[in-house]
C-alpha cells in the first residue's frame, strides 16, 4: 500500500510540474480580469461555487470506486480484503448517488428561484 501511495504522490507531483511549466507560457492580460469581476450576478457565484464544490466531491467518490476495485482485485481470494473492497465500493456508489441528488436539488432550486426573481440564472 505504501509503494502504491509513493507511485501515486510522484505522479500527481508531475502532473503539477509540467502544468506550471504549461502555464509559464500563457500571455496574461490582467486588465481583462479586472473589467469582468463585477459582471457577474451573485446566484451565479454562489451556483458555481456549489457546482465546483459537488464536482470535487464526485471526483473523490470516483477515486474512491477505482480504490476499492483495485483493492477487490488485489486481494488474492482473502475473504476479508474482499469485504473491505465490497464495503468501499458500496460507500462510494452511495456517495456518488447522494452528490448527484444534491446537485439535482441545487439545480432545481437556483431555477425556481430565478423564475421566482425573472431572471436567468
């Protein structure tokens, strides 16, 4: 397990170097930024920041799923790796479900409460 999370923090370690050595060669204009920052209507931010927030979360539960997998395949017939696999993949799929539900319930309520103002959100 531990070789696993060494091969694993290596290649996220990567995966940020050479997206920083990607984004040394954009060209910025700060000014544009500038002139869009207040553009933006506040049920927009916060339905974004709800929407990257249950985003993450369904990543972590999608991680979780692949661990639990890779544990279940792993396990060479041992009858307790295996109910600790089926356990965590259980877990995962429930999360997964309630995640989706939430966003669902987000959705519905930021269009009721932007047909409720007149306004699309």
């Amino acid at each position: 397990m531990q070789k696993i999370s060494s091969v694993v923090a290596a290649t996220v370690g990567g995966v940020f170097l050479v997206r920083s050595a990607a984004l040394a060669q954009i060209n910025t204009n700060y000014t544009d930024v500038k002139a869009n920052l207040g553009d933006r209507d506040l049920r927009d931010i916060v339905q974004l920041a709800i929407n990257v927030f249950l985003s993450l979360l369904a990543l972590i539960a999608v991680v979780l799923i692949l661990v639990g997998g890779f544990q279940w395949m792993t396990a060479g017939g041992n009858d307790e790796k295996v109910g600790a696999a089926k356990k965590r993949l259980i877990s995962a799929l429930i999360g997964l479900v309630i995640i989706f539900a939430a966003w669902a319930i987000v959705l519905f309520a930021f269009s009721q409460i932007s047909s409720a103002t007149e306004t699309k959100v």
